[in-house]
C-alpha cells in the first residue's frame, strides 16, 4: 500500500515546478546583480540604476494584471512556458553584445526592458502553478516551499553572480539567465497539474475582478502593508551596488549583500508555517517583517569599520522582513480570496509588488543622491516603522474566529 504524500514535496507535479522556480530565481539574481553593477560602471552615477530597475519593473503596471487575467481564463502551465522562452531572448542578446564589447547603457536599458515584459506577465501564472500541483489540503503550505527554494536560489545566483561577474565579464551572467529561462520552460513542458484551476467565462472582465477583490478590508490592509515596503525596501535590493560604492566594496560584495537578503529570507522561511496560518497571523507577520526590515536599513546606512559585517547582518534582516511580507501577501490571495477571481487579484499583486519596486527605486535613489546614503536610509526607515505600526493598529479589527487556527471558521476558509 503506497504511504500517502506528507507535504507538496511528495507530489511529482509539485517537485517538477520546485526545480523550476530554483532554476528561474537563480538566472534572474545572477541578471541583477551583472545588469545593476554593469549600469554602475558605465555611469558612475546611482540613479542610472534606479532607471534600470524602472525599466526592469515598470511593465509589471499593465503585465501582472494581464497575466493574471489570463491565468483565469487560460492552461497556465503552457502560457508560462510560452512565456519563459520569451523571456530568455533579450537575455541571450545581452550575453551576446556584453561577450563582444558592444553592450552600451542604451542598450542595456532596452532590452531589460524587453525582457521584462514576458516576465511581469508570467508573475502571477507562474505563481499560481505551484498550488495547483497539490490537492487543496496541501497549498498553504506548497505557497511557503515555493517561496522557500525562490529564497535558496535567489542567495545561490546572487553571490554566483558577483563571482560571475568579476571573474569572467556580465555577458557569463546574462547567458545563464538565457539558458535558465530555456531550462524553466523544458521542465513545464513535462508537467501536469494534479487540480483544475478554477477559471471564469472569457467575459470575465479585470475590473470587475479588481472591483471585487478591492471591496475586502483584509485585501485593503495588506496592499497597504506590501506597497509600504516593496516602495522603501525593496528597492535596496537594486540599489546594492551604491551601498557597496558607499562602503568602498567591489562587485563580489554587491553579490555577498544581495545573497545576505536571501540567506534572511531563508532562514525566515521555516518560521512562516507556524505564524501563517490564520488572517490575523498573516497580519502580524507582515508588522514583524516591516519592522525588521527598518532596523536593517538603518544598520546598512552605517559605515561599518570593521568590515562588511554590519552590512551583511543589515541585509539579513531585509532579507527576513522581505520574506514576512511577501509571503504573508501572497498566502492571503491564495487561500482567503475566491478561487474565481484569485488569478487577477495575484496579478494586482504582483502589479502592487513590482510598480511600487519601480517607482520605489527612482525615489530612493533621488533621496540618495539629495541627502547621502545615512539621511535616505533613516527616512524610509522611519517611514516603514509608521507602516507596521498601521498594520498592527488595524489588525486588533480582525473577527476573533479568524485568530484562532482551530475555529470552525478558520478551518472551512483556511486548507
């Protein structure tokens, strides 16, 4: 008699999607970290890198909701391979033009720019296979394993990255985000899902979707929270390379720091199963997350004198806030939104995860340049702490049946 499966992980289907997610994170990380100091270089200048990351996030304002529309209506296995093969041209053109010296910043901003259209639609598709690859009991959790290897990767690719990027030249890193993108689609291809998406009519329309999903408190609250964070926070993640250039630090360190944000990811991970499993839980884990993600921005304003120490732990921190919030979002569109329009409410998600990044990285960088490295950090920093503190003012409003992860109530809405 064959044991029945523990956790998603004992679903082939689920592990198939596991492997694709760490392959895709890992190509996208050693792309940021080559595209961020490669603009750095050229310019000198660190608001040539929140430009770059404008383009590379910008698409998500009209993409995600797209995509997410689409994941709807559609198979989104098949649209998130067509999608990822997409994706791995204007990566393959930038290993190209990098390895033969031709790779210009116009050039560059161009084809991220490419290459994040196909990407801001493939977000909430690619996304929204992980849950289906496991019968409902288990998607909760296949939500937090996902965002787990994303987490594992994403340390791996930005630390290869750097390495990458000061041994052997841009053009390696952006090569083997071209190839990973090639990989992800190979590993869909051989994937079914084990549950039917639930998918509404063709006339289904986005606003009348977005409409629904938006008259909800809760989905009010947390797109507060993770716009908060993803506009103050976020873009640090894009912006290292000024931290390193600050701290007097080379591009092995941009990957260090960068990798930093997804050990904390990491490690915060095996925490979020146990916190994450009510909407008033959900909720705190976001407050704790942006609180944590303050005092890390704060410790990376400071110029260390012993090191790159201080910096690391700083971004460890982000790292653990980033993972808090993010989750916690992404698990209440997944399991406390209705499955007809939970499609386009991921897409708004990811439209609120990925514009705000996006504007987030013009204003910092802009606060950066007026006021100094210390003053910028400070700010936003205070900023997110006002955020959490919102976050847990609003959350003693949650019903007292959806705090207790035994209530009737939690049971039927919650798998």
């Amino acid at each position: 008699m064959t044991e029945a499966p523990r956790g998603p992980l004992g679903f082939p289907a689920y592990r198939r999607i596991f492997i694709a997610r760490a392959i895709s994170s890992a190509g996208s990380y050693m792309q940021v970290v080559a595209a961020t100091w490669y603009a750095f270089y050229l310019t000198g200048n660190p608001m040539s890198v929140g430009v770059l990351s404008a383009l590379a996030l910008g698409p998500a304002i009209v993409g995600s909701p797209i995509g997410g529309s689409l994941a709807d209506r559609y198979d989104p296995r098949r649209l998130a391979m067509v999608l990822s093969l997409l994706q791995a041209i204007p990566a393959a053109l930038m290993a190209a033009l990098a390895i033969f010296g031709e790779l210009n910043i116009g050039a560059l901003y161009v084809l991220v720019f490419a290459g994040a259209i196909p990407f801001s639609l493939n977000q909430p598709v690619i996304t929204l296979i992980a849950p289906y690859t496991v019968p409902e009991e288990f998607r909760q959790t296949a939500v937090a394993r996902t965002s787990m290897i994303y987490n594992v990767t994403r340390l791996l690719g930005a630390v290869a990255g750097g390495f990458i990027v000061q041994a052997l030249g841009v053009g390696f890193a952006f090569a083997a985000n071209a190839v990973s993108y090639v990989a992800v689609a190979v590993v869909l291809a051989t994937t079914h899902l084990v549950s039917e998406v639930t998918r509404r009519s063709a006339t289904a329309g986005l606003l009348s979707g977005v409409r629904e999903g938006w008259g909800q408190r809760f989905l009010r609250l947390v797109a507060v929270g993770v716009a908060v964070f993803f506009t103050l926070v976020a873009p640090i993640e894009q912006l290292m390379p000024t931290v390193a250039q600050e701290h007097g630090m080379t591009a092995s360190a941009v990957g260090i720091l960068v990798g930093a944000i997804g050990l904390g990811a990491l490690l915060a991970n095996p925490l979020i199963g146990r916190r994450n499993n009510t909407p008033y839980r959900r909720r705190q884990l976001m407050a704790t997350g942006l609180f944590l993600a303050a005092i890390g921005m704060i410790l990376l304003s400071v110029t260390p004198e012993q090191g790159i120490a201080v910096d690391v732990f700083g971004a460890t921190l982000i790292g653990f806030g980033w993972e808090f919030v993010f989750v916690a979002g992404q698990s209440t569109v997944a399991v406390e939104v209705p499955p007809d329009i939970r499609g386009r409410m991921m897409g708004m998600f990811f439209v609120i995860v990925t514009a705000t990044t996006a504007l987030g990285a013009l204003l910092v960088s802009l606060l950066i340049g007026r006021l100094g490295l210390l003053p910028a950090f400070l700010l936003t920093a205070g900023i997110v702490t006002v955020a959490g503190i919102g976050v847990v003012v609003r959350n003693q409003y949650t019903p007292v049946a959806d705090r207790d992860p035994a209530s009737p109530a939690d049971t039927a809405r919650t798998p």
